[in-house]
C-alpha cells in the first residue's frame, strides 16, 4: 500500500455549501500522490488496531498520517462499513462534528438516525439510539475523524466517549498531531488502545531510498545515511529534499549541505508550525534553540520564563518537532531541521541576543557538572576567556593532557586565539600541546604563562593552582632537573589530599596523571624501585579514557623489570601495553615500540634468538630516548651473541635524555666489550666514570677488569661482596656468581668453581636467564674441559658433555616434547614421530625447535645428549 508524505490540513472553509447541505469533500478518502511508498507494516497495524475500539495516530506536521489512513481504507483491509471525516478548522462545534459523524456514517451504509433539528448537537438520545443502531450491524463499523485529534473543546470527545461506552461495535480512528482530549489511559489499561506515533511513522532506510527513486534521484550508502539522519525519517522533510534534487548534478553536496532554513523547508516549518503559535511560543522557540539537548530548568535559564515547564509540554503535547530524550521524558530536543531553521530565524532577527543566550546556557551548564556543554556554549558565543577558567577551575585540565585536541574538550578549544594573554587560556593551550605531543610547545606556553601571572598578579584559584603545579610536575619529569619533579609531587599529593571530593569524583585521571609523573621523576632520578611502585600504582589509578597514560607506564614498567632481570614481569607489562594499543587502535606512529624492544630483551636474555630477532625487526624507535636506548642495549648484546664484537660497541652509543639507569647499561655493556676486546685502559677509563662508592653492576664490572689485569684477589673481593648483598638484581647477581666461578677454575679450585656456578645457576634458574651464562661458558669450558662434571653444569651450545650433576638453566619441557625428544632419541625420522603421535610433520618439526631452544641446543643430537645427561629421558 502507499501513502502521501505531505499532511493534508487545510485551510479554514465553512462547513456548508452555498444550499446549505454538507461539503462532500469532507466525506471523500484523499487520493494517492503522485510518489507513493509502499509500507505494509504500518497498514498491518492498523488492521489489527480496528479490533479494538480505539486506535490513535499522532505525528509530526508532514509525517504522512493522513495518507496512512486513506491508504488503509483503499486497501479494503477489512470489509466492514467505513466512514471518513476530515476535521477542519469550523469543526470545533460538536453540533458541526456531529452532523458530518452521522452523514459520513449514512453514506458508508449505515441507517443513522436525523437529529429531531437539523444542525442542532447530537443528544444523548440521539447517540443511544445511533448506539443501538450500531449493534445492529451485522459487521463492526469504522469510523475515521482525521484531524479531529487537535480540535479544541472536550464537548464533542464527551459524545464520541458515550458512543465507545454503548456501541460496542464500533471502531474509531483518530488521527491528528497530538493526543484527543479522551481518557487514552483508561482504554491502555484495558488494553483497548492501539497508538501509532512519531517514530513508528518516521521513514526508515529502504522506503527513503524508494522515495528518492521516485523522484529520479537515486540515494543510497553514506548519502541516503546522512539524508535519513539530517531529516530524521520526516517525511515531508524527504519528500521536500527530493523535489529540490530533482535534475541535480552535485547530490551529494546537497545532501550534506541541506538545513533547515532552507526556502521550501523553511516555508513549511512556518506555515505549519511557527505561524500557528502565539507570540511569545515563538520567541520561547528561538530562545531555546540555541539548546541542543535541554531540560526544563535549562530552558527556563536561557529563556528567563518561570514557565518554561508549561511551554515545553505544551509544545511535546502539540507534537511542534520537539520530542522528549530517553526513558525519563524529562530531557528535550528540536528535529534536527527545525532547530537550524529556528537558529537562523534568531540570527536574523536578533543576533545580538545569541551571545546572551548562549552565555546563560554557558553559566548554568557549569554550575550542575555539565562543563563540555558549558564550554561548547562559552565558545559558541566566542568567550574563550570563560571557557578556559571552566575548564581550569573544575580541575578538567588532566582531559587536556590525556587527550588533547582529540577529545571533546580538547577539540572545543582548540581555536583558543594566541594573542589573548589570559593565564588561564595560555595554561589551557599548554595543556593541549602536551596531550598533542609537542612538548617543546607546552614548555614555551607554560613559561608564558608563568610570566604573564608574575607580571598581572593574577589570582590563583583551586584549579589554576593544580593546573600549574601538574603542568610543571609532567614538564619537569621529562625534563632536566626530575628531582625537582619528586619534590612537587608531595606538594601535589598533598594538595589534592584536601581539594573539592567532588571535583576530584569527577577527574580520576589527575591521581593517575600525578603518579605517573612522579614514576617517570623516579625513573629519571634513578630510583628504579621506587619508580615500578609508583608507576604500578598509577596502572591501578588510571580509570577508562586514561588508556595512553595506562601505556605509558606500562611500556616503563616492562624496561624497569627488563632491567632488573625479573623477566616474567617485564614480558608481562611489555604484552599489556601492546595488546591495550591495538585494543585503542592506536596507529603505527603511536604504539608503544618500547614494548616490542622490552619483548626482544627478554626473550634475548632466555637466549631464544629466534624470538628476539622478530621482536626487533618490529621495533621502530623513532624519538623515543627509553625506547632507543633500550633498543641499543638489546641490539649490542645480540650482536655479541653473534659474535660481531665491533658491531657491538658500535651499537652502544649515548642516547641523549634517557634514564640514568639506562644510560648506565649501556656504558657497562661498552667497558664489558672493551675488556673482551683486551682494550683495558679504554674500559678502565669508563668506569672511571662512575663515582664512588660503586653500585654493584659497576662494582662487578671493575671486578672484570681486575681479574682481566691478573688482580685475582681483588677482583674475588668485589664479587664476593656484590654476591653475597642484599638487594642485588638478579643479572647482576648472576654476573658476580659466574666470576666467582672463573676465578676459582682459573685457580685450580674445582669445588669453589662447581658451588660459584651452582649458586648462579640457582639465582638464573626463577627467570630463566641463560644469555650470561651462554657467554661466560666459552671461558669456564676452556679452563675446565678436562672436569667433566663441572663441564655438564653449564652446558651451552656447543659442549659434548655426556653426564651432568646438577641441573641447567631449562625450562621445563611438556609432555608432547618429551615424547618427541624420545623419537629423536631412537633416531626415528620425522615423519615416523609424527605418525606415532598422530600429529601433523609440521607440529613435530615445531616441538623439535622448543626442545632445541629449551636445551640450548643447536643439533638433534646434541639436545639428546644433554637430555641424557638432564635425566630427561
């Protein structure tokens, strides 16, 4: 079936023709348009609302209800009597309504009775009697009043309730653009309403695009999306749309540049709407237009009426393209097109009045927690000055910097104009270069914006006070001078010990922010333990939307535990880090490439070089000083274990601004090369560099070179009492136990050298560290070859050692590898293992890497062997 789009409310006319007998139009079912669309949803509904006595159907100006009905009654959906009134202005004495009810009701067949004088209301009599006439039918009777919904006066609902009472044959369509004054509650409750509203009426995708067709102006994808939200599935709002695309080249643009005050639309909207108000009802309407979605109290604000609660349920009640927003109905908004013709009324009428407006929304927005719509109408009417203390003083800075222009905030304002020298704006502005990455730009702008209080003597508020401090506290911890940083963030902590609850309920983000910046302080100051725990912390603090900063601190934590050995904790933030970016969609540029180094580190430092090749091939480190530094200790030491010694060293060049600890990492991993290299003075000359008394990874490392300059006794003195502290990190405790072990094989002493390696086996066994080992074996095999026992303990790559006494650094193996590894030892081929297994060449050859790999093996052979000797099989 098809329907019109365009309401068909007419003018005012008089009931009678020039004889004085009834207008015959008002009896006639309208004809189709020209573009009909097709919509059997709707038609179902209505046939199956006439088996109840009340159906409603209320809608937008133009939302098609009239042609809904006609459409139902040519469709001959039920075959029972129907007659059909169009309501019009003159209609609104019952004795006019009355008199067209029982003519409409004559001509559809049905013997109603002739009131005792001719035009005179209908009594009580004359309805029972028309009751009982009804009951007589032998099929139900329709009647439609299409109009009758908004007609004044509850006289004549008075008399259509008294017939619904006693006809209980009969079956009444009304339609209109807001509710009849009948107790609807009372037939809902007893369900005998049916309703067809607003959005039941609106256009959906496929009839829009049918519409659009039949203009000849073919619409779908992005374009018939962006139609059907503009116009909101109006119907008139479409058919309008169409007619101005007819013969149109440039659609697209049109479709996306169509609005409200455009000429057809706009003349609808005031003809149908607007002029039919009163004057204050339009001035109310161009008032709160400047509202997107609104309360009543909000209206009231903007509006300075006490009654705005009144108006806006008047205007809902009227159905004036507004609609209540969500489930409670105590949130409004205009149709989309009907707001831009009412901002464009206001622009012309009174634009000096717009800045007011906006203003006022601006004033009571921020005062009930609304601060992004406070600042969109602050900048709206170009207050940026406001906008900015806004967002200062309701202590949002940390949005800023979390972020930046990307965020709602942040995107608002980002037009804040340089050459204003508010303290406040210019800090807004530093904000948002942090968050946008340009920190030589927040520096710039924070100096300025210490300058200008210095010079104004501005007033620090609550929030310009937090904002100063946390801007200083993150440009400090990036920065040259971290201790300083440390120190201000107690300050902070304690100012926001006793800040607003409120205001700080409402920006968890400044906690995480603020032990972020103190980690990253911690960090740069050398504290690396103190540096995890508060960073860990601010992992724990940061809620939803602080994801960057989340990462952030993760991707340092994974280089913190790298660097401290713990290696399962190191690969576990690494991980965390990368999977949260891809779960963000950060892009390329902005994923975390220390992590990717951090995962390269770790599984170097297992020694599964496979692993940390393909880590390191995923790692661009671009600027990043933790990220390029870390990656040039992880590329030295794979290089080492390839055995490129010059490459090495040259891999391990100074990063500017990377953390001392780092920093320091890589200077060692210089004089640890240069003492392999036999360049002694060269290495001594480094470590001369670090000042005393030695922290135990320099203390080894001078330890080294003693031993390296035949000062035996010195050097077991220094890794003796690095061995034996407390508190020592685990690669460095390991590296002293594997001195201890050197020195005492070089001195002959075969018990001091097996206890030195167990214990360092012992200390590398929890993280499975086995690079170091790897490394120092090439000395201890050629001092010891001849102690086979000895020999079997350490057993690296490359050793033929048959028997073993202790057990090596070896991850366990699972059961699918021991079964492999038995295969191997009963030297069956590879397809023969994996037919016994059930299992696939290519999953057999997978298990024989891991054996390979957790065996530090580099052949079969040589894995089964040192299996052998493990009593693995």
């Amino acid at each position: 079936m098809s329907i019109d789009l365009i309401a068909t409310d007419s003018p005012d006319i008089s009931v009678y023709d020039a004889d004085g007998s009834l207008l015959a139009s008002k009896f006639a079912v309208p004809a189709a348009p020209p573009f009909m669309v097709a919509r059997p949803a709707l038609l179902a509904r209505l046939s199956e609302g006439v088996r109840g006595p009340v159906t409603v159907v209320t809608g937008l100006a133009g939302s098609g209800k009239t042609q809904l009905l006609a459409s139902w009654v040519r469709s001959r959906a039920v075959t029972w009597p129907i007659a059909w009134i169009t309501c019009e202005n003159g209609d609104e004495p019952a004795a006019n309504l009355w008199s067209y009810v029982l003519e409409g009701l004559r001509r559809a067949g049905v013997p109603a009775p002739e009131p005792a004088v001719p035009g005179a209301a209908a009594s009580r009599a004359v309805l029972a009697r028309l009751a009982a006439i009804i009951d007589e039918q032998p099929t139900p009777v329709v009647l439609v009043l299409d109009g009758v919904a908004q007609m004044p006066g509850r006289e004549w609902a008075a008399g259509l309730e008294f017939l619904l009472a006693h006809a209980h044959g009969l079956r009444v369509i009304l339609a209109g653009r807001w509710d009849p004054p009948l107790p609807l509650y009372r037939y809902r409750l007893a369900g005998q309403l049916r309703e067809v509203r607003s959005a039941d009426l609106a256009f959906t995708a496929d009839e829009t695009a049918r519409l659009m067709e039949l203009h000849g102006v073919p619409l779908a994808g992005p374009d018939l999306a962006t139609l059907l939200e503009r116009t909101e599935g109006w119907a008139a709002g479409i058919r309008l749309c169409a007619c101005a695309m007819q013969g149109r080249e440039d659609v697209t643009r049109m479709v996306t540049t169509i609005s409200g005050d455009e000429s057809t639309i706009a003349e609808y909207f005031i003809g149908e709407v607007l002029r039919t108000q009163s004057p204050a009802m339009r001035q109310f309407l161009l008032e709160t237009s400047v509202l997107d979605t609104f309360s009543a109290d909000l209206a009231g604000a903007v509006t300075d009426r006490p009654d705005a609660v009144r108006l806006l349920a008047e205007l809902t009640r009227e159905n004036a393209f507004i609609q209540p927003v969500g489930a409670s109905a105590r949130l409004y908004r205009y149709h989309r097109l009907f707001a831009e013709l009412l901002r464009a009324q206001l622009a012309w009428a009174e634009p000096e009045h717009i800045v007011l407006l906006h203003q006022r929304a601006a004033r009571w927005l921020s005062q009930h927690g609304r601060l992004a719509d406070a600042v969109g109408h602050s900048v709206a009417a170009q207050d940026w000055g406001t906008a900015a203390t806004m967002v200062i003083e309701d202590f949002a800075i940390g949005r800023l910097i979390v972020e930046g222009s990307a965020g709602r905030l942040g995107g608002l304002l980002a037009g804040l104009p340089e050459h204003l020298d508010m303290p406040e704006v210019v800090v807004a502005r530093a904000a948002l270069a942090y968050g946008d990455g340009d920190r030589g730009a927040a520096r710039d702008l924070f100096a300025l914006a210490g300058n200008l209080l210095a010079v104004q003597g501005s007033d620090c508020g609550e929030g310009l006070t937090l904002a100063c401090s946390l801007m200083q506290l993150l440009l400090l911890a990036d920065g040259p001078e971290p201790e300083r940083a440390r120190e201000l963030a107690q300050v902070a902590h304690a100012f926001l010990a006793v800040a607003p609850a409120r205001k700080l309920a409402r920006h968890p983000e400044l906690r995480a922010l603020l032990l972020a910046a103190e980690g990253a302080a911690r960090s740069a100051c050398d504290d690396v333990d103190g540096a995890i725990e508060v960073l860990t912390e601010a992992v724990a603090a940061a809620p939803a939307g602080c994801e960057t900063v989340t990462i952030d601190c993760l991707r340092t934590i994974a280089a913190l535990e790298a660097h401290r050995g713990r290696l399962g904790r190191a690969e576990t933030a690494a991980r965390q880090a990368l999977d949260l970016a891809g779960q963000c969609g950060l892009g390329p540029e902005r994923r975390p490439v220390t992590a990717q180094v951090v995962l390269a580190w770790v599984a170097l430092e297992r020694y599964d070089i496979e692993a940390a090749d393909r880590h390191l091939r995923g790692a661009q480190t671009g600027e990043d000083p933790l990220a390029a530094a870390a990656y040039a200790v992880v590329r030295s030491r794979r290089l080492q274990v390839r055995g490129e010694l010059r490459g090495a060293l040259n891999a391990l060049l100074p990063v500017p601004q990377a953390p001392p600890w780092l920093c320091r990492e890589i200077g060692l991993g210089r004089a640890r090369l240069l003492i392999g290299a036999g360049r002694l003075d060269d290495a001594a000359e480094v470590l001369a560099g670090y000042p005393e008394p030695r922290t135990p990874d320099v203390a080894v490392l001078d330890a080294t070179l003693a031993l390296a300059r035949d000062e035996p006794s010195r050097a077991h003195e220094v890794a003796r009492t690095v061995a034996d502290a407390a508190g020592v990190t685990v690669p460095v405790a390991l590296d002293a136990w594997l001195l201890l072990a050197m020195l005492a094989a070089s001195a002959d002493d075969v018990v001091g050298a097996r206890e030195a390696l167990r214990r360092g086996l012992r200390v590398a066994a929890p993280e499975n560290l086995r690079r170091p080992v790897h490394q120092a074996w090439g000395a201890l095999r050629r001092v010891l070859r001849d102690d086979e026992k000895l020999a079997a303990l350490g057993a690296a790559p490359g050793g033929h050692q048959q028997s073993v006494a202790e057990p090596v650094v070896v991850e366990t193996l699972s059961k699918r590898e021991l079964d492999v590894l038995r295969g191997m030892a009963e030297m069956l081929p590879t397809e023969e293992i994996a037919a016994s297994m059930y299992v696939s060449v290519n999953t057999v050859k997978t298990h024989v890497r891991s054996i390979l790999r957790k065996l530090s093996a580099s052949r079969r052979n040589e894995a089964v062997r040192r299996a052998r000797a493990l009593h693995l099989i």
